[in-house]
C-alpha cells in the first residue's frame, strides 16, 4: 500500500517540464476558444468537515459559460434535482475545479478556482436572452487553467460511435432509481422520461418575462 509522498513518487517519472509550464493563471486566447466551443463541463466541489466531494454535470449551447474577462468565468446554474450539492458546498468552501469538454476532441480543459455564487441582475441577467434567466450564476475567480492531454479519450475511443453500447444495455432511468430505493409505483419508460425532459428545457429556453 502507497502511503508516503516518497513512495507514490518513486513508482513514477518526475513530470517534464512542458507539463509543468503549460499551466497558466489566466484565460488565454486558445482557453478562451476552447470554452467558446464547449457545450459541457464538470464542476467539482467539496464539502465542509471532510465531508465527500462532488462532481457535477453542466451543459448548454456551446459557449453556456461566459468569460467575464481573462480570470474571471461566469456559470449559469440550470434546473435540475435541486439537491443543491455544488452550491451548498460553495457556500462552506469557494474552491473549484472545471473540466471542460468538446464533442469530437480528445483534449480538455482544466480550470481551478474559487467560486462566489451571485444572484444580482448584472449577473444573471448576462443569461437571460433566449432563455428562462437563471436563479443564480457561480463566479469563477480563475487560479490554475491547462489543457490536459488526449490519452484518457483515446483509450476510451469516448467519441467512437462504433464502441457505444446500445441505450437498452441499461435499464431505464426510472427502473433503476425505483429498484434502487424500492419504490413500488409505475416505473416511467426511457422514451416518457426523455419527452418529459424535453417539455422542461423547452421551458428553460422560454425568455423571462
């Protein structure tokens, strides 16, 4: 078992000297680029009192994260389960970790931060063309912003459509969550829960009043 700094590093080559420099402490011009095409990202969280991090799917049209200027980011938060496990633990602790993804390309982008969560009109009114206006925006106080390499997307061949299993290899969606807590109700097929899904985004892109 690993469990000193020197054991882990002496089962490794030190990191040359490229992957040490490539890290920036701004937005540059091809970060920039790489946010504008990107239409989803995780956001990583932790919690307070050593509670368990988390890590959090985010999408929208490519772009859906704005950069305010070149260390400062601008995420809208959408509807979901409304669990509130990301927000809540930035209340607790601003730090941040974004990785950004770009269908069809085996790079992504990392971005660490700390976050601060704001609900004024200048903020959220940034999001509200075209779209529901959003409850609130996390603003991304950028620290550490590098591009991370291919291999992990190679390996998994991710954006390889002849290596995707079939949706039907899983149950649905609904199966799983009401076996997992047992629920006894009827269970709502893949298809009814993708049309539900769908009203509601259509709502989210209905202009505020």
């Amino acid at each position: 078992m690993i469990q000193t700094l020197e054991q882990l590093r002496g089962l490794y080559a030190a990191p040359g000297d490229r992957a040490l420099r490539k890290q920036l402490d701004h937005i540059d011009a091809h970060a920039a680029r790489f946010i504008t095409l990107s239409p989803f990202c995780v956001v990583a969280t932790g919690g307070v009192h050593g509670a368990l991090l988390d890590a959090s799917p985010r999408g929208g049209a490519p772009g859906f994260v704005k950069l305010a200027d070149a260390r400062t980011l601008l995420l809208p938060d959408s509807g979901g389960n409304n669990r509130l496990d990301t927000l809540e633990n930035l209340l607790v602790d601003p730090r941040l970790a974004l990785i950004f993804l770009i269908p069809n390309v085996d790079e992504t982008l990392r971005v660490n931060g700390r976050a601060r969560l704001r609900d004024e009109a200048e903020f959220t009114g940034r999001f509200a063309e075209g779209r529901q206006r959003p409850k609130l925006v996390i603003e991304v106080q950028v620290e550490e912003v590098y591009l991370h390499c291919a291999k992990a997307f190679m390996r998994s061949q991710l954006w390889q459509p002849e290596t995707w299993p079939r949706r039907s290899a899983l149950p649905s969606m609904n199966q799983m969550i009401h076996d997992q807590i047992g629920a006894c109700a009827p269970t709502e097929t893949q298809e009814q829960m993708l049309a539900r899904y769908r009203d509601q985004l259509a709502q989210e892109t209905t202009p505020s009043a």
